[in-house]
C-alpha cells in the first residue's frame, strides 16, 4: 500500500475528530480522517442520537399509556399501547444509518481522505494504520488524537452476560422485566427512565448521597420526584458489590451497611466514562497527561509539537459540543488562525423528565469566586405554555452579578427545556446583563418567557407573577 503524506491526520471520527476534519478540508488543508469503527464515534452510534432516539419512543408510548388510563384531563381517550422495542430499535437504527452516511458525504464534501482501520503512531509524525487490505502508512505535519471515550466497567461487575453498558443497552430488542442501574449520572438516568416508561421495574443504585451530584439539589428536585412517579426505586449512599444468584441478582451494599440481593434480568453500569488513551501508540510519545486524560492548552496543544489532543480524551465536561467547538478550533490554527479556547460557557443538558440545562455559573460556584450575586427565578407553574402542556413543574433561574447585572449563568429543569438551553448560552458567550433579557421580545406563548420573567423578576420588575 502506498504511503500517504499530509498536512493534518485526525485519529478518530467522533464528533471531535470529523467536525475538525471537515473544517480544515474547508480550509483548503491536506487532511486524512481514520476511523476504526463508524463515522460519527460514540455520540451518534452508541451515544447521543441513539439514546434520544429511544428517550422519544418511550416518551410518546408513555404518554398514551397515560392518556389509554382514562384519568387524563385532556379528554382524550383511547385503548392500552403495545411497544415493540426491537422496531424501535431497528427505527433508531436508521437514524444512525442516515446520519453516518451524512458525515461520510460531509467529509467527501471537504476533500477529506478517510482510511478505515485502526490507527497507530510509530513517532510524532508518522502514523500506521491496520486497514482490511493492509497497512497503510501516514506522514502529518499536525496530527489529532480524538480518540474519545469508553464506558468504565467495574471490576466487580464485568460486562457480559446481564451485565451491559450503555452500549448494549441502546440495542435491547426486548425491554427486561428488571432493570437495574448502577449509577445515577445522566446517562443511567435517561436510560433508567425511558425503560421504565417502557414498562421494565427499574432500580437506581448510587454511591453518592443523590442522584446527579453535578448538578444542584433544587434543580435534580423535580427529576426525583418524576422517578417516584414512575416507580423508579433510587437507593442512595449505596454500592453494588457483584453478581449474586448465578448472575440473575445484583448484591448491593445499602446506607445502612447490609447487604441485600436484588433480582435482575438486566444490570446496567454506567459509572462513568473514560478517555481512550490506549491502543493507538502513545508508548511511542512524550505526552503529558492531566490524570487519566491528555493534557492540553488551551489552544488544545499537547506537550509534544504538532500534536493536538481534542474531546473527551482531554477532560471534563465530556460532550459532544465540547468536542466539536475544539475540533473546529485546532482545523483553524493549523490553517494559520489565531485562535485560543475563549468559550466563557458549554451548556451540559441532562434529557431526563423533565429536562435539566445549566450553563455558566450557579449561585454557588459565583459566591465562591467572590461575587455578590441577583438570582432571578421564575416557576413553570406560572406560564401559560407549560400548563398547556401539562409541564408546570420546573423553573428557570438567572445567576447575574449584584453590581453590574452581568449574567454568569442560567439554570432551568422542566418539560423540553433542553431547547432553551440555545438562548441560554447565546446571553452568557456575548456577556448578557440583565436588562438585555428583560428587554428582549420574547414570544408567546412559550417557555422562553419564563427565561424572560426571570430576568425581570431579578430586576424587581416581574409582570406575570
Ligand atoms: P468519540 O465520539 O468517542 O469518538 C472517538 C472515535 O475515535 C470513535 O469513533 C473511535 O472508534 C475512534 N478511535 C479510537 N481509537 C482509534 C484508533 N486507534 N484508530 C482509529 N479510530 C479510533 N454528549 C452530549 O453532548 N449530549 C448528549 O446528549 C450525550 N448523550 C450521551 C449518551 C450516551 C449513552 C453516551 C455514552 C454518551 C453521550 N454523550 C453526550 C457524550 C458524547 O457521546 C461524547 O462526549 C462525544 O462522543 C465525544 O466525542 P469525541 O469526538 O471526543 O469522541
């Protein structure tokens, strides 16, 4: 096989990796892309799209389930659904097909060369690459490691068997009768939730004293009361310790220090995720690592010259738009851009029900670097959009500084909120005040007016409350 040479090679085409690939090829620079699995990576194979995908379907096959029990106010009736996961399954995984064939057009579109097989650096400029037809070599200039994230798998819990990560999970074609979650972050959560609405008895086991510990208790609030409702079990401060049964129970250690041993068709881990920085010749580098992760600047440098590291192989927070933003960054200083990572802020959005966004600060991280801060926050009780969708529960909240009005973060939980989190980030990057949001015309009747109102009501000047 004839090697190649070139001006930047990205490893691996998650959204980090493709998105910096198809803005350099638009910049006009050589680049190659090698993926040793599918265009897209984690997020839009085993991640982000698929796990919406079945968020959705179990979202509209719960709402008929609530709409078929006759105790709807809406006046709608209608007769118990049925659901066929492993149709749903095979709808989500049309999505993926489509979406996989669009980034393949998208990098053909920019001129992107890309090599399928596994990479692996020899030195700081040369890489090798397993193809199915053989190895091929590579020469780069700058090279991208974005090779992104796996599931973390507990020692005591291996995955196999009923064992299963997310990525399995994603794949069910029937929905366990049992499902246990070990892990209260967001991904177990958004998967706990919608196999619950599915019809699977679903337990949470969490180490930590509540569910999703990043963000604040009054905005996880609504989303444990949402899992009671559901019939969600969520045990706290407690840990799982192995298989029991032949692998048909869960043994978990509870607050109290016993050990109980809970029946399950089904024990999803989902602990957490780490960087993939293994398998593709960092022995043969001199890279300085920030823990577990690649160390980087914050023109995404690594310590070893020509070489970028972008996405989650380069630390928290690990999301997909956090990888794209770095990726489209580091395409553009190899074209000769001055660039550095100015962002003031990247929204994380928990999809569970009902929804949590949070960008910038909240109350408590500005009083820890010392600002005297307004908080605005206005209920979902009180807008006319969410009650008409029956989502009053939730609110937004507008974190700005005392003096100045400079808003330093936003924070909302309830139904479809994650669409707001656009016009959320939009205020913090261009360095809102609170006057702009209240000034603002915002439509009704919608959601965003609660953003509004929580503008005004910071300012004193809250008209619907
Ligand atoms: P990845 O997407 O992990 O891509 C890395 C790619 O590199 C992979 O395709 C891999 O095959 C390839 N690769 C690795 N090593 C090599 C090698 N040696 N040679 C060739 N190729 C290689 N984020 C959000 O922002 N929003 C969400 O709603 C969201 N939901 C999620 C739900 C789930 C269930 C999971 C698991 C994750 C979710 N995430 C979400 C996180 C998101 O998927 C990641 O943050 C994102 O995919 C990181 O992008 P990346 O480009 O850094 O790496």
């Amino acid at each position: 096989m004839k090697d190649i040479s070139c001006k930047l090679l990205v490893i691996g085409a998650g959204p980090g990796g493709y998105v910096c690939a198809i803005r350099a090829g638009q910049l006009g620079i050589d680049t190659v892309i090698v993926e040793e699995r599918k265009p897209g990576g984690t997020c839009l194979n085993v991640g982000c799209i698929p796990s919406k995908a079945l968020i959705h379907a179990a979202e509209e096959y719960d709402r008929i389930v609530h709409l078929a029990s006759g105790a709807n106010p809406l006046g709608i009736r209608t007769t118990q659904p049925e659901i066929d996961l492993s149709q749903t399954i095979a709808w989500k995984d049309t999505i993926v097909g489509r979406l996989n064939s669009g980034v393949s057009g998208l990098l053909k579109k920019s001129k992107v060369k890309m090599v399928q097989g596994r990479a692996r650096f020899r030195d700081g400029k040369t890489v090798e690459v397993e193809t199915e037809t053989g190895r091929q070599i590579i020469r780069a200039e700058n090279v991208v490691i974005a090779t992104g994230s796996a599931p973390v798998e507990l020692p005591s819990l291996p995955f196999g068997g009923t064992v299963i990560s997310s990525t399995e999970a994603l794949s069910l074609t029937s929905v366990p009768d049992r499902l246990m979650v070990v892990g209260g972050g967001y991904i177990g959560l958004e998967l706990g939730t919608a196999f619950a609405k599915m019809g699977a008895k679903v337990t949470v086991v969490e180490a930590q004293a509540r569910i999703l510990p990043q963000y604040d208790a009054e905005l996880t609030r609504p989303v444990s009361k949402r899992l009671q409702a559901l019939g969600i079990e969520v045990m706290t401060r407690a840990k799982a310790k192995g298989l029991a049964k032949g692998g048909s129970a869960l043994l978990v250690e509870t607050e109290s220090g016993s050990e109980v041993s809970l029946p399950a068709d089904r024990i999803l881990v989902t602990v957490g995720r780490r960087p993939v920085t293994q398998g593709w010749g960092r022995e043969e580098l001199v890279l300085d690592m920030d823990g577990p992760f690649i160390r980087i600047d914050e023109r995404c440098r690594t310590s070893m010259r020509g070489i970028y590291a972008i996405g989650d192989v380069t630390g928290e927070p690990m999301l997909a738009h956090r990888a794209m933003a770095q990726g489209e960054m580091v395409a553009e200083i190899v074209a000769g851009h001055q660039r550095v990572w100015d962002k003031r802020a990247i929204p994380a959005v928990c999809f569970t029900d009902p929804e949590i966004v949070a960008v910038g600060m909240t109350p408590d991280e500005a009083h820890k670097i010392g600002s005297e801060v307004r908080i605005g926050q206005f209920p979902f009780a009180a807008n006319g959009r969410a009650m008409t969708r029956l989502g009053e529960e939730g609110f937004v909240r507008v974190v700005a500084r005392a003096d100045n009005h400079l808003v330093l973060g936003i924070q909302a939980v309830g139904q479809g909120v994650s669409e707001l989190s656009a016009a959320f980030g939009l205020a913090v990057e261009m360095g809102a005040r609170l006057e702009d949001i209240a000034g603002t015309i915002h439509a009704h009747p919608t959601q965003g007016e609660a953003f509004q109102e929580s503008a005004l009501k910071s300012l004193g000047r809250e008209l619907h409350i």
